[in-house]
C-alpha cells in the first residue's frame, strides 16, 4: 500500500532578536507610567492597551524594530505597510491573560522587553483546531529578552500564570 503525507495548514510562527535592546531597554522602558493606577486590570498588573493615544514610548520603540520589521516584509506572506496599534503590559506574580486572538487578518507581535527565561513561561500557541484525539493542541517556542516573535492576528494565544516575583514585561503590537 502506498501511503503519502501532505503538511496541510501550517501556521508560521516568526521569531527575530533585537540586538539593541540591551542598550536601550531602561531608556524605552523608563518612559512607561507603571505607576498609573487607571492601567490596572484583575488579571495584569498593568496594560494600557485601552488608551488609544500615542504611547510615551512608543515613536523610541519603533524606531528601534523598524530594521528588523523592514526586513521582516521583505520574506513575509502578507505585505503589511503600518502598525495599528501598541501598548505595553507588565505581568506580577499571579498575573495572566487569558487565550484571545487579535482579529482576522495581518500579523500580531509580541517583544518580550523583561523576560528571566528560566522562570517566565513563553506566550502560548492554541492551534486552530484540534488534533485527532479530540484534544487542543498548545505550542510555545523558546523566547529570550530582546526577542520578538511575530504570528498571525488571528491565531489564537494567551499569557500563562506568572508565578515568579520578577516582572515579566512585554510590548505588543498588531501589523495591517
């Protein structure tokens, strides 16, 4: 009997490394209001994903990727040409964010700006439907501080429970 395999519907997952984030982290990340009580959630310690206005730090962090985002469009499927929106949360001890997707079409991008990667979990990967046994299928791949891992807006993906006492920082944003 012969039998072929075919690798139908993968989803790409893209990682790349800022390499100046080291130089800039307590630059960029200087300029965030942690303190500001209305950026508090029950589930994140904080997020100012609901404030539309430009973010203090925002124009510094995306000068920073821009080489990177710029190389990125010269390989990706999809040919986005702005970035539609960022924000910044910080997640403390017991803090999570549960699975969500970020809407039906181009690219979303978290960075993971404060990141101790032997005790901060990565961001996790629900795949878009289940395998054979009935079951989800979860994923996450190896992140680093400084690294920015790139993905479709609608792939569904959560924050998993921050035990640690070391802040966990990342910068998100969503590619149209």
């Amino acid at each position: 009997m012969k039998h072929n395999t075919f690798p139908l519907f993968q989803v790409l997952v893209h990682k790349l490394h800022i390499d100046e984030w080291e130089l800039e982290k307590d630059n960029i990340l200087s300029l965030v209001p942690f303190d500001e009580e209305k950026f508090r959630t029950v589930e994140i310690n904080y997020t100012d994903y609901f404030d539309k206005k430009e973010k203090s730090y925002q124009n510094k962090f995306l000068s920073l990727a821009k080489p990177y985002l710029d190389e990125f469009l010269q390989t990706s499927e999809y040919k986005f040409d702005k970035v539609d929106e960022i924000w910044c949360q910080r997640y403390k001890s017991s803090n999570y964010h549960p699975p969500h997707d970020h809407g039906a079409f181009g690219y979303s991008c978290v960075f993971y700006a404060k990141l101790d990667d032997k005790v901060h979990p990565s961001t996790i990967f629900l795949s878009p439907f289940q395998g054979v046994d009935g079951n989800h299928i979860v994923e996450s791949i190896m992140v680093t501080e400084g690294d920015l891992v790139i993905f479709p807006s609608n792939l569904m993906h959560m924050a998993p429970p921050h035990l640690s006492d070391k802040d966990r920082i990342i910068i998100s944003f969503n590619l149209l």
